[in-house]
C-alpha cells in the first residue's frame, strides 16, 4: 500500500515497466520480476482495501455502497491504471438503477474512499481510490474494540463455566432480573373470596374450578427498565440469562446495541 498526502493509495505497475509492455514477450528476466513482484503487491493491496471497506460503519456506506465501490476497486487496471466503469456498467453488474447508481457514487466520494474525475457529458468518469490514514485507523481501532470485547466475553464465560452460574448466586449482579416471587390473589389472611359475609356469591361453586387465565395464575415476570444493561460487554451473559430461546439471541443483541430494547419486548422475548 502506498501513502501519499496521508493518504493510502494502491500501487499500480511502474512507468519504466509500463512503456515497455508492447514488448513484454522480449523481457529479461529481471523486468519480468519487477513485473511480477508489482503485481503481487497490487492485489495484496487491493485485498486489504477491499476488507477496510466491508469494514467500514460510516452510515453512508450502506450495502449497496459497498458493493459499487468493490466493484470500482476490481475494475482497477494494475497496468494502464484506469479505473473508469460507466455508471450502467455497474448497474447491470450489480443489479441496480442507474438512478441508484448515480445517486450512491457521490456518496462513497464524500466518505472518503473515492477522488472522482467527471471527464464530460458523453464520457464515464475516472475514479482514483484513496482513503485517509485517519479513517484507516478509525476502522482498525474499531475492529479492534470488538476483538477485545469478544476475547473478555469468552473468558467470562469461561470463568462462569468452570465456578457457577452467577444468576444463582446470592451476591449476583443487580443487571441480572430474577423472577418476581408469584402468589395466588385469592389467599390473602385465609380468606375465601368465594364468600362474603358468610354467603356464598351467586353461581359461584366452591368446588368449580377456576377458568383459565383466572387472577390465580402466577403472576407475569415484570422487568424494570434499569435492569437492562448498557455496556455491550454484558449484553452477551445478559441475554443468555433472560432469553431461554437461542434463535431470538440475535434479536436480542441488535435491540441492546440499539438501544430500543425494552421491559415489554424482553418479557415477550422470554416467554
């Protein structure tokens, strides 16, 4: 990868090397090395850029950015050094609009990953992918978050694996909600609601059973909200204590990243 400006840019094949390839049959072997040895080195570098761009969390690099600007980076000539795919081009291999084509472009532009060359009305444009090192870092850094977050995750579950289940602990963190204790309404002080003043309520039976859904059920599992955690690093052993279901663990996480998990979604995640 080559830097310039602070910014990273791929490598592209030497001019000396270029000028000379009408003749490339007649190489010497040392020409065809350096030829050889560029070519390596452009599409490691190109592979590299393809992975800081799936990587990338800036909100205008949407799906389908994405995929353009992949698109526009595997159009790249490593010898000429063109890189001018037209904008139905790209639609046809995407499967797109060129309306959504020309749309998304200037977008991928403004985050940075493109230097767009408009060569006229009736000509495609010229793209030079280059991307800043600040924003290079921002996404490794990012990576990087996420790396150590997993690692502690693991070793937490590792630790609870080999001690106990910390939700059966006494001592348990406060973020881990325990069943309310259930309790049938109809027992209060030994009183037998079926009777008042010692007359049995009309077409009320003593021995009837009572009918599904009656008050005597146990009471719902009630969540308050301050239980929910904040920190990502407890979303993990958060979810597995209070979502029994593992196909809604996914759910779970992406409604605690987003902040809009709830105490009413939670209890309908755990029934």
């Amino acid at each position: 990868m080559i830097i310039e400006d602070d910014h990273y840019s791929i490598p592209l094949l030497p001019r000396e090397i270029a000028e000379r390839l009408k003749d490339k049959a007649e190489w010497p072997a040392d020409v065809r090395a350096k030829y050889e040895a560029a070519r390596k080195q452009c599409t490691a570098s190109k592979a590299e850029f393809a992975t800081w761009i799936r990587r990338d969390r800036d909100s205008r690099m949407n799906r389908t950015a994405k995929q353009i600007l992949l698109l526009i980076l595997d159009c790249l000539n490593f010898e000429t050094g063109r890189c001018d795919p037209g904008h139905q081009f790209i639609a046809d291999e995407l499967g797109l609009s060129v309306r959504t084509v020309e749309r998304t472009i200037p977008r991928i532009a403004a985050s940075g990953w493109l230097a767009i060359t408009r060569r006229g009305r009736t000509t495609t444009n010229f793209y030079r992918l280059r991307v800043s090192t600040s924003k290079v870092a921002e996404i490794l850094d990012y990576v990087d978050g996420l790396r150590e977050q997993r690692a502690e995750e693991r070793e937490r579950r590792r630790q609870y694996g080999q001690r106990s289940d910390p939700t059966k602990l006494a001592d348990h963190s406060a973020s881990d909600p325990t069943s309310v204790r259930s309790h049938d309404p109809t027992k209060l002080a030994d009183h037998d609601p079926t009777k008042m003043a010692g007359k049995s309520m009309n077409r009320t039976f003593e021995d009837e059973p009572l009918k599904e859904g009656s008050c005597s059920e146990s009471r719902e599992v009630t969540y308050p909200r301050e239980d929910i955690p904040s920190r990502e690093s407890d979303f993990g052993i958060w979810i597995r204590s209070n979502i029994p279901d593992p196909t809604k663990h996914r759910e779970a996480l992406r409604l605690l990243r987003e902040r809009k998990m709830t105490p009413e979604i939670l209890r309908r995640m755990a029934a």
